[in-house]
C-alpha cells in the first residue's frame, strides 16, 4: 500500500526546483514518530515519505530507521499530509531563519 500511495503522488506532484530549506511537519507526524518510537526504541531516527491516497489526498508516510540508515518497515505510519511537505513551498516565508 504504501509503494502506491508513493507512487501515486510521484506523478501528480510537481518537482520543485530549489534549494529545499526544511520540511514542516504536522501535528499527527510527531504523533506517529512518538507512536514508532515507543514501538522500537532501538531507532536511530524517522522518515517521512510523501503520498497521494485517493481519498484523502496528501499523506505523509512515516518510517523508523535502523542505525544502519535503513528504512524498518514492520510499522508504516499514514497521516494526513496538510501542512507538511518541503520548504519551499510548505515554509514561513518571512521567518528569519531562511531570510537574510
């Protein structure tokens, strides 16, 4: 499921062509990290892939991954992808920390 939700959203997306400044996660995401975390305290750290499911829209699929930097995929977290994604164009655009 998650391959599809991926690859559904690899061709409706546009490709941004800048710099990536950072990446805007929501408030379900940081649950779902919490969530896989309590599961595996032996993870090094998370990855959110982007998805496109038919009815909801953009989600967000959130991994663990192993100290090798490999994805643990025995738990694949879906959330809502509003107001996530890359900045640019999910950012602050005023925030002083990108601006100079």
């Amino acid at each position: 499921d998650a391959r599809a939700l991926c690859t559904n959203y690899f061709n409706n997306t546009a490709p941004i062509n800048e710099v990536v400044k950072g990446y805007s996660f929501n408030r379900e995401q940081i649950s779902a990290i919490n969530y896989l975390m309590s599961e595996n305290p032996d993870l090094s750290g998370f990855r959110v892939y982007m998805g496109y499911d038919e009815t909801e829209g953009n989600v967000g699929l959130l991994v663990g991954v192993n100290g090798s930097g490999q994805d643990v995929t025995t738990t694949i977290y879906k959330a809502p992808g509003a107001g996530t994604g890359p900045c640019p164009t999910i950012c602050d655009g005023g925030s002083a920390i990108i601006n100079n």
